[in-house]
C-alpha cells in the first residue's frame, strides 16, 4: 500500500550533529546541541536489490531489516518508515506514511521479494529519495523539525554517478547511514554518508544479522536527538 499525506506548508528548522569524531562533509556544519525533543525520526531503508545481492541473500538482508524495525518505536508521532529497493531503477515499497503501525510495516517488509537486475545504480535511488520519499505528501515531518534519516545497504559499486542524489540529500539534511557488505561498496557508502564512521562493514552475508547491534545505536541516536546535522550549505568547502 502506498499512500501520500497532504502538504502543509514548511518551517525551517535547524539541526546539529553531536560526534565524538568527524571528518569534513560537505554541504554540512557540524556543532553541539542540548536540543530536546520528542523521540522520532523519519527513517528510509534504500537497499540493494540487484545481482550483487542474489535470491537467497536478499531474504538475509531483508531478515536484517525486521530485526531493526522491531526494536523501534514506529508510529505516526514516533518512527515513520518506509523502503526502497534499487537496481536498474528504484522500487518504492512503501512511504512513510503508507503505514501507522509496527505490525503493519513489518508485514509490508516480509512480503517484499527479491526482483535481481544486473545494474545497481544507487545514483538514481538516491535522488528519487531526495526528490520524493521525504517529501512532505509522502509523510516526511522534516518541517515539524523531526529527523530525516536513510540506510543504504549495500553490496556493490554503483553503476551510476550518485553526486547529484548525495549532494541533494546532504543540502536537505539527511542524516545517511551505510551498511556494507563486502567491499567493493565502501568508496561509495563512505562518499554518500554523512560521516565516514557512519559506515558499517559485513565482510560476507553471514555476518549481516550480527550488525543490527552496530546500527541500531546510530539510528536511536537519531531518533533521541543526541545525532543531528545542521541543515546549511557551506559554501567553497
């Protein structure tokens, strides 16, 4: 089920990033807040669906996903979610406002299968995801001040440019978070995300269902404030 929500109209706010290390990334400016607020955020899972992953790894990682959704606190005042898959082109599973409930977006992301495809152009994914899933007819909330966070799970180069989806994604304040498996992705993942420490690495499929526990603290750190970016472009960096 898909559905869009009625646009309102936008207040900006801003919003900061708490690190304990950081490297330069463009388009953003990194600060301290003691910022409190309501737990929530608006979470997108881009996942890899084409040949890198394969039929039988694709229920691995979409198992990886469960088990993080699971642990969240998903609502309409809470954690939205929504999923993408991307290969030769990107596949909207669900918005973030197609379901109000955990047991809802569970059952939507069990019944997600594998599609293949030989291209993985994450490039295109990225600015569809930018361009639409965060919007606010789609459910997003950043004009609420709620976070608009992403994971890509990856396990592939892309086969396409990403700058034009990164850059939109890093202007619009997207907090992005990398998940490798392998590593011919990490150049990629480390370029997309917001920080590189904001990758994390499985050297093979089995190790996936091990890195929910590495994520989820990245993705509670969100939902709880204490991760945030400011939402500025720096010019000449």
């Amino acid at each position: 089920m898909q559905s869009y929500a009625s646009t309102s109209s936008l207040i900006k706010s801003p919003l900061y990033l708490t690190m304990l290390t950081l490297s330069q990334v463009p388009f953003c400016l990194f600060s301290f807040s003691l910022f409190k607020a309501q737990e929530s955020a608006d979470l997108v899972f881009l996942i890899d669906g084409s040949q890198n992953v394969g039929a039988a790894n694709f229920a691995v990682v979409r198992d990886f996903v469960l088990k993080i959704i699971e642990r969240l606190e998903v609502g309409r005042d809470t954690v939205q979610v929504s999923l993408v898959l991307y290969n030769t082109s990107p596949e909207i599973k669900f918005y973030l406002n197609s379901y109000d409930s955990k047991s809802s977006v569970l059952e939507a992301v069990k019944g997600i299968t594998y599609s293949g495809g030989d291209k993985s152009n994450l490039g295109a994914a990225l600015e569809e995801v930018a361009a639409s899933i965060f919007s606010q007819r789609a459910g997003g909330r950043a004009d609420e001040g709620v976070p608009q966070t992403l994971v890509v799970i990856s396990a592939g180069p892309s086969t396409d440019d990403t700058g034009a989806g990164d850059q939109a994604l890093k202007r619009a304040g997207v907090i992005t978070f990398g998940v490798v498996i392998g590593d011919t992705a990490t150049a990629d993942l480390e370029a997309v995300a917001t920080d590189k420490s904001f990758v994390l690495s499985a050297p093979d499929f089995s190790a996936v269902a091990e890195m929910s526990d590495q994520l989820l603290p990245y993705i509670n750190g969100v939902i709880q404030r204490t991760i945030t970016v400011e939402n500025e472009i720096i010019e000449g960096m």
